[in-house]
C-alpha cells in the first residue's frame, strides 16, 4: 500500500511540476523583462552599452536561480544589444533569424507579452526612455533548460519519496511486529483453549483495545474452564443417577426371571421395578429440561393467570401429594397475571410442589403477594418438614446435589434456571417453624397488556 501511494505520488506529481515551473518561468521571465526595461529606460541618455547596467541574468524557479538570456530591441525589431551574440548578433533584426522567439505581428509594444514555442519561452515589454529613445526588452529561456531543472526536481522529490518510503517500511516492520507478536499469542491462546487447556492465560503488557482483549480472554477461559468442570459433575452425577435405578431394576428383573421371587416377594419386586422406573423416567425428564433451558432460545412470553396455573399443577402432583398423605393449600390472590412461558412456569411450579410434598410431614401452602411498587408478585412455597440443612442452603441450586430424602438433584436447578430466565429471582431459607421456605418473585402483566388475550380457561376451551 505504502509503494502504491508512492507510485501514484510520483505519476501524479510530473504534470503539476511542469505545470508550476513554467508558470513560474512566465512570472520570473516577465519580472526579469521590466527590470531590464526600467534599467535601460532610466540610465538612457544617448547609447551606453548594457552590459555596464548590472542587469539581472537569472530568473528564480521554485528557490533556484537559473540562467535566461534577454535581447534590446529598437522600434524596427532590430537587435541593439544580446546576451547571446553568437545566436542572437546585433544588428539583426529579429524576423532574421533562424531560431524565432515570437511570430511576426504578435506584440503588442505598449504592454507585456508572453511566447513560447518548442524551443523557448519568451517575455517582452516595452522600453520608455527619457529621450524618446524606445523599442522592447526580450527576456528568454529555453525548454532545454526548463527540463533540466524539471528533472532535478522530480529527481529531489523522488529521492525524497523513496528515503520517506523506507522509513515507512521501516516503521511498518516493526509495527507489524508489535501488533503480530500479541496477535501470535492470541492464536496459540486459542488453539489452548480448543485443547481443553484452560489454565493457560494472556500476559500482554500494554494498555490498549489488545489489552482489553486479552482480558475478555482470560475472562473467558475463566467461563469456560467452569462451564467445563460443571459439565463434567454434570454428567458424573447423572450417570450415577441413572445407574441407581437401573441398577435396581437390573436386579429385581432378572430375579424374577430366573424365579427368585414368588408369592409376595414378586409383587414386592414388581412395585420396586415401578418406582425405580418413575424414578429413572423422572431423571430423564429433568435432564431434558435442565438442557432445554440451558440451550439459547427465543422467548415468547405471554401473560397468564397464576391461579389457573397452580391449579393445574395441582391437579398434576395431587396423586403423589396423595400418596404421601401431604394436603396442599393454595391461596392465591385471584386475577393475578405474570409474564412467561408456559412450559416453563408449570414445571417450575410443579418442582417447588414435589420438593415440598417428598419432605413435608402433613402439609404444603402456595401463597402469593403483589408488590405493586416493582409490578411484580411474590410467590411463596413452605411444608412443616424439617427445612433446609445449613449445607443445603449452600448448595441447593447446583446440579445433582441432594439433601435428605432429596429426588434427582435437578429439581431447584430447574426453578432456579426458568425464575431467572423469567427475569425474577428465588429465596431459599428455614421458617421459624422449623420448615423450608421458598419464595419465587416474578413480574406480572399489566391490564392493558393482558386485555388482548383470552384467559387460560378460554384457551383450554377453544382447543377443546
């Protein structure tokens, strides 16, 4: 690029330099012109030879003299006196000779006047003199000449291009460098962190938009080596899950095959079968789930009724609330809309319901609160069970940790996931009681907002 602006540089440079130096010559040949005419003009009194006046010989061009020549003419065009007499002898008039300086019949004696042609370039104005004793002054140079300085110029100007293009080649060398070594770094920085090696980290001593990268890199492998070690639990924890209960029914199924069990030792296989069973179909389930949420997606949230909601799971987690002989009491505040989807709000629901039920002793209570200040409401679920361990109130959230009597692991992970996808926030603690407490805050919908929707019962009505 640098070489390319150079050349154009230079291409574009020659015909403005011809274009300035004769233009130059014009305004120098005519100054040179009238200060030969004045001279003459006010030192005439009768015929002293020019050559005792001092008169100027150079014209200036671009902070250089350069040597022009000039010619006397008398009113008849006759030569009085030449700079030049072995071209231009005097006593010769000007239409004599061979090299011609201007065309016949183009001056104007009363003014300045410019020539050229392919030899010379020309200036003449008038004399005036005290005696009446006139005729023109001719000052010239030749295109000869004007090369010569064209080409020392253009030699200067290149020279000075091309000492300049070094020093910028030379500048963009070891600035390539400069910015190549930490680029360099950030390649093998990545091709570490594509190995899986992520307690490499970036050393880049500057304070610029590099440096700031190399942060968000680091920051990064930070993420990354957490996402990875996380992963890693993840799927240690849910094959151990799964192992369990497989295990279990593994073993009861091949009793019952080889005929180990009879009478009541064959339903009671049969039953643990159906439980290990649920409890595996239950693990895969949260498995999906906890991988849906934690995929990007887009959200498509609409306004629902939370009371319809919690009915619905209600009636989902009844048979086991029966089961465990556990009364689940609702009160919440009817006409309460939240914003959501909702999948993901009945199955955080119906996680904070079973995890109540599996470790309540008699009972489970929904309550709900609007916090109309933050447009939002406040749900709360607590069971009179024996609450939270200190270690679970530290852990509860993470992947696969159980307490007590605890189901898959993935139960809060999940509530903890969809309430802060759904821009909330959750609260675990202990009751004076002695019973877990879990509160869920979400925003809700606003009357004009919800007016344009049907209500969940509409809906259930028109699909049906």
């Amino acid at each position: 690029m640098v070489f390319f602006t150079f050349l154009m540089t230079a291409l574009a440079f020659y015909p403005l330099l011809v274009g300035v130096l004769e233009r130059r010559a014009e305004i120098g040949l005519e100054k040179q012109a009238w200060e030969i005419a004045y001279t003459i003009g006010a030192r005439q009194s009768g015929f002293w030879p020019p050559q005792e006046y001092n008169l100027p010989l150079t014209i200036i061009l671009l902070g250089r003299s350069v040597e022009s020549d000039f010619l006397w003419l008398d009113p008849e065009d006759c030569i009085s006196f030449s700079s030049q007499p072995e071209q231009f002898p005097p006593g010769q008039s000007l239409s004599q000779l061979a090299l011609k300086l201007r065309e016949e019949g183009s001056v104007d004696r009363n003014t300045s006047n410019i020539f050229r042609n392919e030899s010379y370039m020309a200036a003449e104005v008038p004399v005036g003199t005290a005696d009446g004793v006139g005729g023109t002054v001719m000052t010239f140079i030749s295109f000869s000449t004007l090369q010569t300085v064209y080409r020392e110029t253009l030699l200067m100007v290149l020279g000075s291009l091309l000492v300049a293009l070094l020093v910028a080649l030379l500048i963009a060398f070891f600035l390539i460098r400069y910015l190549v070594r930490p680029l360099r770094k950030l390649e093998e920085y990545a091709q570490a962190m594509g190995n899986r090696q992520f307690d490499m980290r970036l050393d880049i001593k500057a304070d610029d938009e590099l440096a700031q990268l190399a942060t968000a890199f680091n920051q990064m492998a930070d993420h990354l080596k957490s996402y990875d070690e996380g992963m890693r639990r993840f799927f240690q924890n849910a094959s151990h899950e799964m192992k369990t209960p497989l295990m279990s029914i593994n073993g009861y199924a091949e009793g019952i095959r080889d005929g180990v069990f009879t009478g009541p030792e064959l339903d009671n296989a049969i039953d643990i079968i159906h439980k290990e069973s649920l409890r595996l179909r239950n693990v895969v389930e949260n498995l999906i789930d906890i991988t849906i949420l934690e995929q990007p997606h887009k959200k498509y949230y609409l306004p629902h009724d939370l009371s319809y909601i919690l009915g619905q799971v209600m009636e989902s987690v009844g048979g086991y609330a029966l089961e465990r002989k556990v009364e689940i009491l609702a009160a919440v505040n009817a006409g309460t809309w939240v914003i959501g989807d909702w999948e993901q709000l009945h199955s955080l629901f119906v996680n904070l319901l079973s995890n109540g039920i599996r470790h309540a002793c008699s009972r489970v209570a929904v309550e709900s609160q609007l916090i109309e200040s933050q447009n939002k409401v406040l749900i709360t679920v607590y069971d009179d069970g024996s609450g939270f361990r200190a270690e679970d109130l530290k852990h509860a959230f993470e992947h696969f940790y159980t307490g007590v009597n605890g189901g898959s692991g993935l139960g809060l992970t999940i509530v903890h996931k969809i309430v802060t996808e759904h821009a909330g926030h959750v609260r675990i603690y202990n009751s004076g009681q002695g019973g877990a407490v879990v509160e869920v805050v979400l925003p809700i919908a606003s009357e004009e907002y919800r007016g344009d929707f049907l209500t969940d019962e509409q809906d259930d009505e028109v699909y049906k």
